[in-house]
C-alpha cells in the first residue's frame, strides 16, 4: 500500500484516551484544584482508572438520553475538568463534540449554534439561568442537558447507571471534533477536525514530549482548545501523574504545585507572566520543573528567563509552539537558561520536520527573499477540514495548500521565523508593537502586560497593566521609551479588564473599539 493511504488512515481518537492509559499504566494519580461538576462525590484526588470509569460513565448516559455518532453536540458549561470528560465521552459514542468556552457571551454562543446541524447542548444551570436565558439561544437546539439541578432542563444524573454502549469509530477523514478560533477581530469561527488532521498533530508532539516521558505534568490550559486534547494524549501515553489546574491564581498555584513538584509545567502565555512571581514563592514549587511549555502566542524573554531560574533542575529548558487552531502547531523553538539570556522574543522557530513548511510571501502571494517582510503562510497535515458555516472564508486562507496564518513575518536563509505582527493590528509608525512590547516588559519589570493598539487616529496607544494595581510611575516610563517609536500616552487598566480569548490572548482590535468610545482609563 502506497505510504500516503497509510497516513491517511492513521487516527487520533478520544474516546478511548483514558481506558488504554489506564490499562497501561495503572492508576496514576490525577489531581484537579475543584471537584467535578458532574461526579463531585469523586473529590479532588484520582486516578487513570477513575477518570476512565468517568468516561464511560457518561458515555452512558449520553447514549441513553439520545446521543448518537455523527451526531453534533456543543459543550458549553462552566470551565471545569469534566469538560474535558464529556469531550472524551461524546468521542467514545461517536457523536461531534462542539467545544464553545465558558467566557463567549450568550450572543456569541447563540451565533455559534445557528451553524450547527440540530445540535444538542450540554451545559449547567450557571450558563442556563445566565447568558444563554438572556440571550435566548436554547430555542433552536434539538434538546438540552444538563450537568447538574437547573429547573426545566434534563439532568444528565436522570439516566446514572446506564450501561455504556460499544464504542464507535468515525472513519478518519470524518468530523470528529469541532473547536472555534480565537475570536480576537470578531465572532469565533468554528474549526472542524477530523481524527487524521488529528494524528497528524499528535506525533510530532509526541516526539518532542519524549523526554519528559513520566515526569508529573500541571497544567492549566484551556479545555475547548484543540491543545489541551494533543498534549493529554501525550502525557498519557507516557504515564505521566496530572495536576489539572481551573484557577490561575498564584495564591491557589503556588501550594499546590510545591505539593507536587510537577517537572512539567504549561499554560498560556499570559498566565506564565502571572505565575512569574512563582519564581520565589514559598515552599519553591518550580523548582523541579523540566520542561516548560508554552503555545498559542509568543512569549516575553522576561518571562522565560524567571521560569528557568526558578528551577533547580540542571538544564531545564521551555518549548515555543507557534500555530493557529486551524494548522495545530507549524514551527517550534527551545530556551534554555543560555539562550534565554541573548532571546530574541520575535523569533518563533522553525518548521516541523517532515511535518510543516513555513514560507514568507508578499501581498501577491509571491515568496520573497530570505529577511524580507512579508505574510506567513504554512502547509500541513495537521490542517483542518474546513469553517462549519463559513467555507468561503476558509478557502480564502487557503491556496494552493498554503494556509494564510494571519501575521506578518521573516525567515531567515537558515528557516528561521520571526513574528512581526498580526496583519490586522499593524501600525505604520511602528515596524513591530510586539518587539516594542518586548522591550518595555524588559525595562519595567513592574509591568504585568503592555499591549499597543490603534488609537482613532491609527496613533500607537500603550495599555499597560502593573503588578498589584500601583500607579504607573511617569518617570520610568518616559525613561523607558526616549528611544522608541512616538507613543501617546499610556492608558493603565487592570489586567482584568482586558479583553481576552479562552487562551488569554488580548483582542486588540476590541481595546481599539473601546478606546475609540472613551478617553478615560478603565482603572478602577
């Protein structure tokens, strides 16, 4: 058999994640930070076999209120591990599951709903008696159940006991997950990918993974992300114990991670400049941390540099993945404690071997010479299927097999990419708001974010964010950028007031919108 047909009925499935760990490895501990939503009594402190019971636990019940393969079903609760549960057991009976993240707004959700084919709705009486009943979106689903007591809803407690059906296998080019894109210049589309496009994520990572086969992994990540699903296949694949975080609070991490002292360690990004006053917290709980991993957006050198001397490890090191939901990650990089100190935030890595291609191309879509700015476009197995809903606009990013990334870039002649902006959010006066952020997260250490947006007049305004809600000294600021590109003055806001994505990745454009409607800080 040609090798191509072979690739192509390779499979990543979900439902089976959790019994064949279990079987293989026994009962390896999983710790989660809250109790789950639909088995409280389980506690916090669990194990493979247990959460493979979970599985198939409700595979039944989802079986026996209805739920059949093909079938799309949208996840939207509160955020919690059994999200990932419910994935896993709507995999298992063959159904779709449709991953929408607890924070959209109901009028997102409802929009997102309207693409489904008669969808289901599996959800909770938060979201029920909040934004989905002020939104008015249940209207149009085929029939609604529910993880816990809200009135007028079937509880998926109703059909406890039922016996799980057999599992069902999708063919590998069929739909068997539907997650959404960011969301950060609008509403979220909705991604739909197939077992194959799965698998063909899956074993690249599982070879960067290998050498921390084992070690006790924490991570807190979103769970409606395609992410989250490819890294727990790796790690239980390799055995390895879980801490499966729900609140990023460093207060909360803090003992928990020196409880357990995970050798690896991934979150988002911006949770990572949370956590970097983990560095020294009490009790050192990253100080056995091997491996960091960070994906979804590039990270600030500052940040890397405080997570890998918090280490006691000998050489500890943090992955970069760089890639969208629609591609899975298409280039990578690693900081060690050497390269950290002379890092270059912009530069994101280079192509998958043998899995991705990286190229650089101008507005024609011509590729241009090595160190030549330009649009970052990517070819991959690992591509989606399509936009439910939305194929124009999927075929747009698409030609010729090279899928529109979005941003702005260079490579080097060596393949090297560097990230310079997001299309959208370029700025004329400024070659890059990312590098300018770089630098000021440098020279202040007392920031906990700064982000650049377009003002009305498409001026570079600074938003900017400090630890522990402190005045921003005007001093240090105006010493900070004498020699950067002319800013308008900064605008400080808590950090919990920007607007973010399920993976905190702050929407420029929406503070350039609410920028637009109000000359005041949003500073409480």
């Amino acid at each position: 058999m040609p090798q191509h047909s072979l690739l192509a009925d390779r499979g990543f499935y979900l439902g089976p994640l959790f019994r064949r760990a279990a079987d293989r490895h026994g009962a390896v501990f999983v710790t989660l930070d809250r109790p789950l939503d639909t088995h409280p009594a389980l506690g916090v402190d669990l194990d493979y076999a247990m959460l493979a019971d979970v599985v198939e636990d409700l595979s039944g019940r989802l079986w026996a209120a209805g739920v059949r393969p093909s079938e799309q079903v949208a996840v939207h609760k509160t955020d919690n591990v059994d999200i990932v549960l419910l994935t896993c057991a709507l995999s298992r009976i063959g159904a779709v599951p449709v991953l929408l993240s607890p924070g959209l707004a109901g009028p997102v959700v409802g929009q997102l709903l309207d693409r489904l084919r008669e969808p289901w709705l599996v959800t909770d009486r938060a979201k029920l008696d909040g934004p989905l009943k002020e939104a008015g979106v249940t209207a149009g689903v085929r029939r609604v159940l529910c993880v816990d007591d809200a009135p007028g809803a079937v509880r998926l407690a109703e059909y406890a006991g039922a016996e799980p059906p057999a599992p069902v296998r999708l063919h590998p080019r069929e739909p068997a997950l539907i997650t959404h894109s960011s969301g950060t210049t609008g509403v979220p589309k909705l991604a739909v990918h197939c077992p194959n496009t799965m698998w063909n994520r899956l074993v690249p990572q599982q070879a960067m993974g290998r050498p921390t086969r084992g070690e006790t992994a924490a991570l807190h990540m979103s769970f409606v992300h395609s992410r989250f699903y490819h890294l727990l296949g790796v790690l239980l694949r390799f055995g390895s114990p879980l801490v499966l975080i729900t609140d990023p609070d460093p207060a909360a991490v803090g003992p928990l991670l020196a409880r357990h002292r995970p050798g690896i360690v991934e979150t988002h990004p911006n949770t990572f400049v949370l956590w970097e006053e983990l560095a020294d917290a009490p009790g050192a709980p990253l100080s056995r941390v091997k491996s960091y991993g960070s994906t979804f957006d590039a990270i600030h050198p500052r940040t890397v540099r405080r997570l890998l001397g918090a280490s006691r490890r000998r050489a500890p090191w943090l992955i970069q993945l760089y890639g969208q939901s629609e591609t899975g990650p298409v280039a990578f990089r690693w900081f060690t404690r050497r390269s950290a100190g002379r890092a270059d935030g912009r530069r994101v890595g280079t192509a998958i071997p043998g899995f991705t291609r990286i190229r650089i191309t101008d507005a024609e879509g011509r590729p241009v010479a090595p160190g030549t700015p330009g649009r970052i476009e990517a070819r991959t197995r690992g591509r989606i299927l399509t936009y439910l809903g939305a194929r124009e606009q999927y075929e747009r990013q698409l030609g010729g097999g090279w899928w529109q990334m979005g941003d702005m870039g260079c490579m080097s002649r060596f393949g090297a990419l560097r990230l310079i902006d997001r299309e959208v959010d370029r700025i004329d006066t400024v070659h890059s708001n990312l590098a300018v952020e770089d630098t000021l997260m440098e020279r202040l250490e007392e920031l906990r974010e700064v982000v650049i947006v377009a003002g009305a007049d498409r001026e570079p305004v600074p938003v900017v964010c400090v630890r522990g809600e402190l005045p921003l000294d005007p001093e240090r600021w105006r010493a900070a950028t004498a020699d950067l590109p002319a800013m308008a003055e900064p605008r400080q806001w808590r950090f919990e007031d920007l607007p973010m994505t399920a993976t905190w990745k702050v929407k420029r454009v929406e503070i350039s919108r609410l920028l637009a409607g109000t000359r005041e800080s949003v500073r409480a």
